[in-house]
C-alpha cells in the first residue's frame, strides 16, 4: 500500500512538471501570437495614420488644382493678353507667377504648381527647370498621374463638364507632390517601431526613406490587390527570415502602402527563454526525484503511520494508538496523537450522557410549563356547564383530556405537524367553549406526518389569545396556515386581537432575540421557541412578527426538515 501511494505520489510529482512545461509552451505560443497580433494592430494604426496625412496632403493639391482652375484671373488670362500690351501682358504672367509661389510658402506638400494654356503656348510655373510642359502633354481630364516617378494633378478647363476632346481644353493646372513629403511621412511614422515601408507607385516606383528588400516589392506587384476599403496582410519567408506584410491601397493616387516586419528579431528572445526553461524542468525534475526518495525515507512512513491512525478515529475506532518508539520529532507527534485520541474518546462518553440527560429534562421542563389558571379555568367550565349543558362538558372533557394527555405523554424529542397541530385544535376548541373564538387551521395533506420539535406552535398560539384577543374588546379570530416551499415549510399564526406598533414590535424582536431570557414571566414563552428555532434550523427560521390586515399581530417562522435531525434547544424554567 505505502509503495503504491508513493508511485501515486512520483506520477502525480512527475505529471504536474510536465503539465507546468505544457502550459508554459501554451503560454509561449499565445504570447508569440498575442506579440505578433499587437505588431500588426501597431503597424495598422501606423498606416491609419499615414494614410490620413498622406490624404491630408493629396486634398491640399487636388484643392490648388480645382482653385486656379476657377480662378478668374487665369480664366480670363489668355484673352486678356491679347488686348494687353507687351509689358502689361508680362506684369500680368508675373502677377500670376508670384501668387503661385506665395500660395507654396504655406504648404508642406506640394512641390510646385504650373499652368500651361495649351492653344497659346503659354506656360507659367513654380518650378520651371523640374515642372515643364512637356509633362502636360498628356494631361487631357482631371485627375493624377505618375510622370517620371513623380505624381501629379491635373484639373482642366471647362472643369465642370469635363472636355471630350482634347482641343477643348483651354488650359490646364497641375500640381505635384513633394517626394519628401512622402519619404517625412515613412519616417515619421515607422523610424521607431522596427518596421520597414515603402509606396509602391502605379505597381512601378518605389518611395522609401531606407533601402527595402527587392523580393518583398516583387512580391506586393505580384499579390497586392487594389482595396481601398482595408488593410492586406501577407506572410512571408526567406530563408530564415519570418515576414509579415501589410499594404493599403490609396486609390486616387494608385499607389500602395506598404509596411513589413521581421518577426524573427521580436520572436527569438521568447524561444530561447522556452529552450532555458525546459531545461530548468528537467534539472528540476531530477532534483524532485532524489527529493521524494529522501522524503520517503525519512517522513513519508511516519506520515502514512499517521494517516491511517486518523483514519480509524474518522471511523469512529477511538482505541487507535500508535505504539512506534521514533527518535525524531515524530516520536512527539504521536505522543500527542495518542494523548487527543484519549480525551476525543472520554468527551464523546461524556456527551452521550450529558446529551440523553438534557433531552429528558428538557421533555420534562417543557411538559411541566402548564399554566394552571388553564387547568382551573376549564374545571369551573365543566363545574358551570354541568347541569345546563352536558354536551359542553363532553366537549369540554374530551378536548381537555386530549390536550393533557399530549402534554403529559411525550417522551420523544421529535413529534409531526399534524400531531402539534392537533394540540393546538384541541386548545382553541377549549377557549372557544369559553368565549367567542373563531379559528382555522390550514395544513397541506403532504405536510402532515413530517416531523419537527414539539411545542413549538401550542405557545405562541397561548400567547395570541392572552396577549392579543383578550387585550382588544371583541377580537376573536386565530388563524394557522402551513405553506410549502421546496424543503421548507412557512407557519403563520395570525389573530386579530391587540395590535403592535413599529416601536413596540421592535422591541419585542429585541426581546425574544436576546442570548439571555427576559426577566419576569413576560415574553419568555416567545423567547424559548425563537431560540429553540434558531438552535436547530438556524437564524432564518427566527421568529418574525407584523401587523397584520386585521390590525392584530401574525408571527411566523419557517422550519427546513431537512435539519430535523440533530437538535439543540435552549429552555427556561417558565413561560
């Protein structure tokens, strides 16, 4: 048994060290897929940003495009230079030139702006060694187009309906973008984050701010897919080089944003760090096993010793000793073991009598709680009604005879619902021979025969016709009702006698929720049955008292049979 428990043990020690090293590869797995996740949401709230300034950017040319285009100024320019003469016609080519090289001084953008009057040969521009035109050759609608690696914006006139013929246009505008706007935008947003990117322009240039790698640009021309709507991933490998990629296409430019990433620099630090633990596992594991050899020779005999005496005495065998002579600190351990087992043995001697004899007494005490003003007053019942009335009297002798007969009886702790229910029938019965009491009882036919505490309900009935009927002129209703719920059944007893006010009610809950009875004879029958209630079912069968529709008072409480076994009341010596 001790070899098959210490196997168990070995296995148990061994299956939570490989559990911990699958756990950890699990755990590497995740972090190296939540790590490769959060890179790629950082590298697409990069793009998100470049895109937005790179629209930014692309607005503010498309708007000088459309703006000299409606620009009445040079609308009117060509033909008003044929009314002009020379040097007016030339103050008015220069006016226009200056306003195009103010409108740049603000603009972080746009490189230059040209405007070329097709039918007159004129051309004026920002930039005239870079922006000819002859670039304008080929500019016949509005819109960009990628001229020498560079893009451009060309609005024409009539910019409304735009011209179907090229000989309609009169003149065009356009506008560039700088290439170091593009190349400040790489590297203001990935120079710090480990990622490389680049525009891949009409599937042909290439803007980048850093050299990028001539296998991925060939890839994105072959794979990329024109979706202005999200972002593209792509995965890729080299030889031993993990990529991933992503590219979001800027549709009114026809240029890709591209951005990659060398996971191998961010995931080798986690798998070297997974390569050190597994084998601190196995060191680990073999120092274990050396660890658990010693602890079974030196402890586990003793523990297992131990144990099994525990056992015995959890099974209710108190004689269990341990007779093993150790010299360590277990020889003390089971002195002590053997010393508890003595005294667990003559305390449960000692409980078993104490616990027949407080039962005994308590029947007894509460069978000896008979008032007997009750007695005398239902004798002279008997004694008036003698001659007048015998059928009062047989009622009267066959209730009082019940009544006594339970009460004097009982030797059983446990009694049912019926039968407590039944003594208080018979009462009311006798107090209704007496004076006017109309009462009721409701209990359910599957509640009767379970069992609970006698004595309990026959007091506070007492109570509601002493306290409660005969205290309020012409009160004389009582009504009981037992109600099931699930394993718990809710008793109300209710009278319309003499009511309670908050503060009073308050009071009485003070009273009767007192570890210590009250003084005098007032309120200790109330007293008794809370604590007799609490003592065996709990706080929540507590005695509960409101003002009832009737103006008088109704106490309730509720008993779990489920708890009716084992009691332990609290009585006093009077009610």
């Amino acid at each position: 048994m001790k070899k098959v428990n210490m196997k168990l043990f070995i296995y148990f020690f061994i299956f939570f060290l490989l559990l911990t090293l699958g756990l950890f590869f699990v755990q590497d797995l995740l972090g190296a897929r939540t790590l490769k996740e959060n890179l790629i949401q950082a590298s697409k709230n990069q793009i998100s940003y470049t895109d937005k300034m790179l629209h930014v950017g692309i607005n503010e040319a498309n708007m000088y495009g459309v703006q000299y285009t409606a620009d009445p100024a040079v609308r009117f320019y060509q033909s008003q230079i044929k009314e002009l003469g020379i040097y007016d016609a030339q103050m008015k080519k220069v006016a226009i030139s200056n306003r195009l090289d103010d409108q740049l001084l603000s603009s972080n953008a746009v490189e230059s702006i040209a405007i070329y009057w097709k039918s007159s040969d004129i051309f004026i521009s920002t930039s005239p060694g870079r922006f000819t035109k002859e670039i304008f050759v080929n500019a016949t609608k509005r819109g960009w187009q990628t001229i020498n690696d560079g893009l451009y914006f060309f609005s024409v006139y009539p910019y409304i309906h735009q011209p179907k013929d090229p000989n309609d246009i009169q003149f065009i505008v356009g506008v560039k973008i700088k290439t170091s706007y593009l190349t400040n935008l790489l590297e203001e947003s990935f120079n710090e984050s480990g990622s490389k990117a680049f525009f891949l322009v009409n599937r042909h240039s290439v803007i980048s701010d850093k050299s990028v790698s001539k296998d991925i640009v060939e890839k994105i021309k072959k794979n990329a897919r024109p979706d202005p709507e999200k972002v593209t991933e792509f995965n890729y490998q080299t030889g031993d080089n993990q990529y991933y990629i992503l590219t979001k296409y800027i549709e009114p430019i026809d240029t890709f944003l591209v951005t990659y990433t060398r996971t191998n620099e961010f995931l080798n630090p986690l798998k070297q760090i997974n390569q050190v633990f597994s084998i601190s596992i196995v060191v680990i594991l073999v120092i274990g096993l050396i660890l658990i050899f010693l602890f079974y020779r030196n402890f586990y005999q003793n523990v297992h010793l131990l144990r099994t005496k525990f056992h015995q005495v959890e099974q209710g065998d108190y004689s269990a000793r341990i007779t093993d002579k150790q010299n360590n600190e277990f020889n003390r351990l089971f002195k002590s073991f053997n010393h508890m087992v003595v005294q667990i043995q003559a305390l449960f001697a000692s409980l078993k009598v104490e616990t027949e004899l407080r039962r005994n007494a308590e029947v007894k005490q509460l069978q000896a709680q008979i008032n007997p003003h009750f007695l005398y007053n239902s004798l002279f019942f008997i004694m008036s009604m003698a001659k007048t009335s015998p059928d009062a009297v047989m009622k009267m002798s066959k209730h009082l005879a019940e009544y006594y007969r339970y009460m004097t009886k009982k030797d059983s702790q446990e009694v049912t619902l019926a039968s407590e229910l039944e003594l208080a029938d018979h009462y009311l019965s006798i107090m209704s021979l007496c004076k006017r009491i109309d009462y009721e009882i409701n209990l359910p036919p599957e509640l009767r025969e379970h069992p609970m505490m006698p004595l309990i309900i026959q007091p506070i009935v007492e109570n509601a016709i002493q306290h409660g009927i005969e205290e309020r002129q012409g009160a004389h209703r009582v009504s009981i009702n037992v109600q099931a719920q699930g394993s718990l059944a809710l008793i109300t007893i209710s009278n319309d006698g003499k009511g309670l006010t908050p503060d009073e009610i308050q009071e009485l809950v003070m009273k009767v929720g007192k570890a210590q009875p009250p003084k005098g004879k007032n309120g200790v029958g109330l007293w008794n049955v809370n604590q007799r209630l609490i003592n065996t079912f709990g706080e929540e069968s507590r005695l509960n008292f409101i003002t009832n529709d009737w103006g008088g008072l109704t106490v309730s409480f509720l008993i779990d049979f489920s708890l009716t076994g084992g009691v332990k009341h609290a009585v006093t010596n009077s009610r």
